[in-house]
C-alpha cells in the first residue's frame, strides 16, 4: 500500500501496522483512566496493578498459557484486593496500594526463578512490538473495545465518583459498584499495554499524558479529549523512533509524553506571561 515510499517505510511492515493500530487502542484507554486516576489521586495504582501483572505474566509462562491472559487475571484480582483493601483502611488508603505492590513485587520474583528463558519475561518488562502474536492481537482488540464501551456508558458515574463519592452516593450512584468496575477496567488497561509498552513504564502512559492535559483542559471532558491526543501522538512518535533509531520502544514513548509534559508546562508559563503583560496596571491613587 505504502510501497512508492520506499521498502524500508515502516507502515509497509505488517507487524509495525498492527503496533500502530494497537498503540492508538492504547492511547484511547490508558490516558481515558489516567484522568480519573490522577484526579483521584491514585497515580501509584498504576505501579502496584503493573507489577502484579507480570507475576501474572511470570506464572503463564511457567504453566504454558499465554501470557497475557494470566497478566490480566492478575491484574485484575490485584484491582479488586486494592479496592477491597482501602475499604478497610479509609484513612489510610494508599496502603491498600502499597500492600498489593509488595504482594505483585514478591510474586514476580519468586516466579521468575521458575522461567528457564528469561527473554520472553524481559520482553513484558519493556514491551515487544515484534513478539505480539495473532492471539495476543484479538485479545488486545477485544479488551480495548470493552473498556472504550464502559467508560462511554459509564461516563457520568465515573465523573461524579471522581470529584465526589459522598456526593454521587446521595445522587444513588452505585459508589461501591463503579468503584470495582473502574479498578477492573484499569487492570485490564494495564494488561493488555504492557504487551506493547511494557510493564515498568505502563504507569507513566497513564499519569503522564494526563498530567498534561490538566494543564490546558478547562473541563473534565476537555482534560480527557487532550490526555488523548497526548497519548496518541506519544505512541505514534515513540514506536516511528524507535523503529529507525532501533530504541526499546516503552521507554521511547514514556520520554515522548515527558518531553510533551515539559513543552506543555513551558508553554503555559510563556503564555500566562503574555497575558499578565497585557493587562494594564491600575493606577494608584492617593487617599
């Protein structure tokens, strides 16, 4: 399709094509909770969900299934743990986080001792664009749809339990049940990008591009449209430099979204400057 533009470009490659598709799936979904988790101040769940994940992915190449089957079911189960968790400990709820954390970070490496090639954990820690197989692709797409689908219906539940849960559970908004079905939906999230990103720099894709977002948007829709657009140009701009300049491809999008962060807030400082300036003084007067 592409091949006026040389055999080299990297959209005449199959495997680049489905990493492109997948990394906009990505780019939709993990930014989309990313909002709700940085305006809830939860930005380690990430972490936490993202280690338990891979002793998931540790346990199904021990026991020969795909992997990422077992990364989801872990990270799902360690969703649940964490909102189980902080119910117990209302005041202290960045315990439940890191309790789970330990728990993921414990499993992973007695796990690892069992898995005889050590490549094929690597590839999750990073991401693999290469190693997505056929499997992997279907189950991908179909997570990603799943969770594109709630959030789309549950757009104003997931809004009112962000700013305020006492609130949203006077309004008759199931609180308790949201709450399961946005840490699932995040642990899924989780799963299904550390195949391509990886799971040490799973969490950064959430936080980051929302970050930014925050410092432009005017409303949470707007926040969740930019966060968006800031993943979605971070993954595509990662995966192109690190196909011709042969980078690991997690960490080149993880950079992508920090140089994004910085130019962001570089801006906004440039632009409130201009506008301060531009505003006449009053003149004081004597009493």
């Amino acid at each position: 399709m592409f091949g006026f533009l040389g055999e080299d470009f990297v959209l005449n490659l199959e495997f680049m094509q489905r990493a492109y598709f997948i990394g906009v799936l990505i780019a939709i979904i993990s930014p989309t909770i990313g909002v709700i988790i940085v305006l809830r101040r939860l930005s380690m769940i990430g972490d936490s969900l993202a280690h338990t994940s891979l002793a998931g992915v540790a346990l199904g190449l021990i026991l020969g299934i795909n992997p990422l089957i077992g990364a989801t079911f872990f990270s799902a189960a360690a969703a649940l743990g964490i909102e189980k968790t902080r119910r117990a400990f209302p005041q202290y709820a960045e315990i439940s986080i890191a309790i789970v954390l330990s728990t993921g970070i414990g499993l992973a490496a007695v796990f690892s001792g069992f898995i005889k090639n050590s490549f094929s954990l690597s590839s999750y820690l990073f991401g693999s664009i290469v190693a997505i197989t056929d499997f992997e692709f279907v189950l991908i797409v179909i997570l990603s749809f799943i969770v594109i689908a709630t959030v789309f219906l549950l757009f104003k539940e997931l809004f009112f339990i962000t700013f305020d849960e006492e609130a949203a559970r006077l309004s008759g908004v199931p609180v308790k049940t949201i709450n399961c079905i946005f840490m699932i939906l995040t642990a899924v999230t989780i799963a299904v990008s550390s195949r391509i990103v990886g799971v040490l720099v799973i969490s950064s894709l959430l936080v980051i591009p929302s970050a930014s977002a925050i410092q432009l948007a005017k409303s949470f829709r707007q926040t969740v449209v930019y966060s968006i657009l800031y993943g979605v140009f971070s993954i595509i701009t990662g995966l192109t430099l690190s196909f011709y300049l042969d980078l690991v491809p997690g960490g080149t999008i993880v950079l992508i979204s920090v140089a994004l962060l910085i130019l962001t807030l570089v801006y906004k400082k440039l632009a409130g400057a201009v506008i301060s300036r531009g505003i006449p003084k009053r003149k004081s007067t004597d009493v």
